[in-house]
C-alpha cells in the first residue's frame, strides 16, 4: 500500500542547562493513504514531538531536528522553506491538539477562528468562510452551529472545544490529520461520541490518520496499524489485532496489564515494573501477589459519615433588583452513608454534581439545605473554629496537583504546612523526619525535599499530594479525579498506593471520577450520579453486572475495551 507519509531515521533534541536531551532516537515508520496509524506511549516517550517534528513546529531553541527526513509524497519536508511549509501546514497536514483550551484564542469567536484556514488555504471571503464554518460545525455534530459560531471558546464544554478543534482541522481536507490526545480529558461517553466522529470523518475523506494516546483500549477501536514508543524509540510495531494478540515487548504487555478492566477483580493492579526492570529487560509478572478482590463485610463496621438530603444551588438568573429566578440545582437531594474503612465511588460525566458535592461535604462550598453528620456532629453547624478539628480528619487530594500546591514553597514545606497549622509535632526537627517518612511511604526520595512542584513529574506531584494529606494523620479522604490525568502506568502505581494505606491506616475514602472502570476497582460501594441526584446505589460487583439504570448502562458502555 502506498505510503503517505515516510518518516526515516528521525531524531529529535533538546538543549538544557544540563544536557542534551534526546526526546526521539532514530524512529522510523509509515502512514499509508486513508489509514489510521496509532502511535502509543506514556507521557515523555515521544510521542507529541515525532507529530510536531512532522508539522515542522519543534520549537528552536531549544529544539531540533538533529537527524532523519520526513516525506510528504516523496518530497522531504524537512528540507522546504517556511513559506512552502506554512502552505502545506493546516491544508495538507492538520493537527488536533491535546488541549483545546489552549489551543483556541480566547479573545476571537470559534467562526473567525476556522474560517481563518479557510480565508488562508482556500481563498474564501469572510461571508463564505463563516456561512462553512457553520456546515463544518454541523460536520461535527455541534448542537446549534448557526449560534455557536458566535461563541467564545470560554462559552464551550470540554467536548464541544474539541469538535471546534475537529472542525478547524479538516476545513481544508487535509490528506494527513494528527489526533494529538484528543480524548485525554473527556469523560467517557464525550469520548465515545469524539471516537465515532474520528472514524466517520476517516471514512468519509479517505484522510490518513495519526492518531496519538496512551490509552491502548482508544488504539484498539480506531487504528489500522499500531506503533509503541517507549524512550524515544519505537519498541514495537504491528497490524492492532496482532498487537493485541500477541504482544512481544514487555512495554507493549504492561500498558495492556496497567488498566483496571471491567471484567477482572483483582486485589491490586499490574504495575510497570512487574514486566520489565530500569533498563528495559523483560521480567515474569508474578501474578499471585495481584491477588482476587473479596466484598468486605461494611454492614457491621461503624457509621463514619452520613449525608441527608443536601442540597446545593447556584442562581443561574436574577431580575434587576437581585432576586433570584432560576436555580443550578447542582446537587440535589442527596442522601448516603459511608462505613468505617469503606471506599465509596462517586461516578458520573462532568456537571454531575461530583465534585461539588465532595466539597460541600468538606464545607469548602456551603449548603443549600440538609446535614452532613460525621462521628455523629453535624458539620453544617459548626463555626470556622469549631471545623479546625475536623479539618484533621476529613481531607481532600485533588484532580489537578500542580495548581493545588504553591510554586513558591518547596515540597518540604507544603507537606509540613498542615503540621504546623494543626500543631502537630514537637519542633521543626520532629515535623521534618514526618516528612521525609511520608515521602518514602508514597515512594519519593528524601533528597526531593527541598525541590519545588515544577521539578516533578504529574504522578511524583500526585504523591506529593497524597503525603501532604497524609500529614494531618486523617481518617476520611476524598479523592476527587485524582487519578484521571495520569498514565496508566502511573495510575495503576498511585491506586495501589492508596489501597495500601487504606489497609496499613484503616483510611476512609469517596473516590469521585468519571471513569467507571477504575471505579470499579478501587470501590467497595458505587454511587451513580446524573444532574445532581444519586440514581444509583449497588455494590461494585453488581453495579457491573446488574446495572439498572439506562444512563448506567451507557456509561460502561462507553468505555473502550
């Protein structure tokens, strides 16, 4: 089949105060015409910067192209003037970006934005522009694209940016779209809907695809072809069936392990290094010590936290003089209880109510109505004083833990502020051995102590999290999509870190996200929530194998296998 695309012998680096940093070593492979390649690995594997190398937009400084040539037909892109390049950019080849936000200028409508390409690579007048970014809009299944085309990205949800992105990046119909993470941040059934979209627009343009992710189980329903990058380099290459059949690299085999499935209950997750050691060498999992989840017996363990009928709205309306009109009714007349050592999950697409909900429990936000009773104290009664004790007990790790720790304070200190704050500990040398303790325990090195959150990866920064919440001796976490933005091999680590303290501390955790698998894995119980209100109780098991709930349904079905 004849290729579209021939990368040869790329290499990518980059310049640090340091050293040279080879971000792609002597990769190699091919994009046939209207095939879909996937390009699978973890965050700093390479991935992104072999797609910008071919979009001829590595930044230089401190980047460059060191080695290799890169053919669009034949002709080696790497060679071309940047004119040249600037017409075959977002005509020929175009780009989804993984973060739409950023990616859309957030002063200028999304209709001036995709009839920009339009003006550009197909000599349209504004009129023209604008009345086809309204049918590409349509395209991509945007709900009232005649309105939206005056929206700002701000006015957009996650997955309505990112039909804007789509839609911006086949204005022109390339012959080549990279998907750059395109469902990174989506919940599950945006994703699904996103997936469908890729595919029927593969389909009907004939358009070559590069569809780039970590997530193998996306790989598995969009590619024809499937790369594995690991380092730099590409460790593996195969048709998809045979990748999933028979993997051969131990990379390849611990990315497919590393995903809690619905369809496995077991008592802990395969890890990286239960497949291949530092330097790459294949290892034999041993896979007795994943063990089989058993249902623990809740009903005899004491009542820890209890929640009835709260509620709590934000006024979407007021007339002139400030009365209110109409009600977000963001949580609705929730009621449930959690036991002593029990992990409750709270699952449900963005806007449920999930995180709003935690943080009412908290008292971060106030309620509307209803009570939240905790070792038999009612929260929403107590002053600010009288919550300092509580606080204590009752802690949260949050979704994002680069902007949840201060930049200006090193880990040290951010782990050693609620000791303080709460008196724990003699003196200052007591409060830093506690803290080089809690770093071992959620396995970082004592040396980090003094390094600032930029100096980390996002899993080392979500253990930092994790120590800082660990640090007030807690009894009740609530773990809010505090797994959602990480590889999965990252995640797979910092779930079982938090089993494991769960076992070692008795910890009670609401673990909220959107993704029903991990859910599954990490609870004993499962809320569903939809537009503010439970419409789901059951046990993990059940909630799996006897969901009764339509909107239930659709979501385990919305997860890629």
């Amino acid at each position: 089949m004849s290729s579209l695309i021939e990368v040869k012998n790329l290499s990518v680096d980059f310049k640090t105060d340091e050293a040279v940093v080879k971000a792609v070593r002597d990769v190699s492979f091919n994009i046939p015409k209207g095939k879909t390649v996937g390009l699978v690995g973890e965050s700093g594997s390479g991935k992104s910067v072999t797609a910008l190398s071919i979009m001829r937009l590595i930044p230089e400084p401190p980047g460059s192209i060191s080695g290799g040539e890169i053919f669009l037909d034949k002709e080696d892109i790497l060679k071309l003037p940047e004119p040249r390049m600037r017409k075959i950019r977002g005509n020929r080849i175009s780009m989804i970006f993984q973060e739409p936000m950023s990616s859309l200028n957030p002063v200028f409508t999304v209709g001036n934005q995709i009839s920009e390409a339009l003006i550009l690579h197909r000599g349209m007048n504004k009129k023209e522009a604008l009345e086809e970014s309204i049918r590409l809009l349509e395209q991509v299944e945007v709900d009232n694209p005649s309105e939206r085309v005056k929206s700002y990205p701000h006015q957009l949800s996650g997955g309505q940016r990112q039909r804007v992105m789509i839609a911006m990046a086949i204005a022109c119909n390339p012959d080549l779209l990279i998907a750059d993470e395109p469902t990174t941040a989506l919940d599950v059934t945006i994703q699904k809907q996103i997936m469908e979209l890729l595919k029927n627009l593969q389909k009907k343009y004939s358009m070559s695809v590069l569809f780039i992710t970590h997530n193998l189980g996306l790989i598995s329903e969009i590619a024809d072809e499937v790369l594995v990058m690991y380092k730099g380099q590409i460790v593996e290459k195969n048709t998809t069936s045979e990748i999933f059949k028979n993997p051969s690299h131990p990379y390849t085999k611990g990315l497919m392990a590393c995903r809690p499935t619905l369809d496995k209950d077991s008592r802990r997750l395969p890890v990286m290094d239960d497949y291949m050691d530092e330097q790459g060498k294949a290892l034999e999992p041993d896979k007795e010590k994943w063990g089989t989840k058993t249902v623990k017996q809740l009903s005899s363990k004491e009542v820890l936290l209890e929640v009835k009928k709260l509620k709590k709205y934000f006024p979407l309306k007021k007339t002139l003089f400030g009365k209110v009109q109409s009600w977000v009714k963001a949580v609705d007349d929730v009621s449930f209880v959690i036991r002593k050592g029990e992990t409750l999950g709270l699952v449900g697409e963005s806007g449920c109510g999930k995180t709003t909900l935690g943080r009412v429990i908290l008292k971060l936000l106030s309620a509307t109505e209803g009570n939240v009773i905790y070792q038999g104290q009612n929260v929403m009664n107590l002053s600010r004083k009288e919550m300092k004790p509580l606080r204590r007990k009752m802690q949260v790790i949050f979704q994002d833990p680069y902007s949840s720790l201060n930049p200006r304070m090193t880990i040290g200190s951010a782990i050693m502020e609620p000791m303080i704050i709460h008196n724990l500990g003699e003196d200052k040398k007591e409060r830093i051995k506690k803290t080089e303790q809690l770093l071992e325990r959620v396995g970082l090195r004592v040396d980090m102590l003094n390094r600032y959150p930029h100096e980390f990866s996002g899993g080392q920064r979500q253990r930092i999290c994790i120590a800082r919440a660990l640090a007030v001796q807690p009894e009740f976490i609530i773990c809010d999509e505090s797994v959602s933005a990480l590889d999965v091999s990252i995640q797979s680590q910092i779930i079982n870190l938090l089993l494991d303290l769960q076992d070692e501390m008795d910890l009670t955790y609401i673990f909220i996200s959107h993704d029903l698998a991990v859910v599954k894995f990490i609870s004993d119980e499962v809320c569903v929530m939809n537009k503010g209100k439970i419409i789901e109780k059951n046990t993990s098991f059940d909630i799996y194998k006897n969901p009764k709930e339509d909107y239930t349904k659709k979501l385990l079905h919305s997860i890629p296998q």
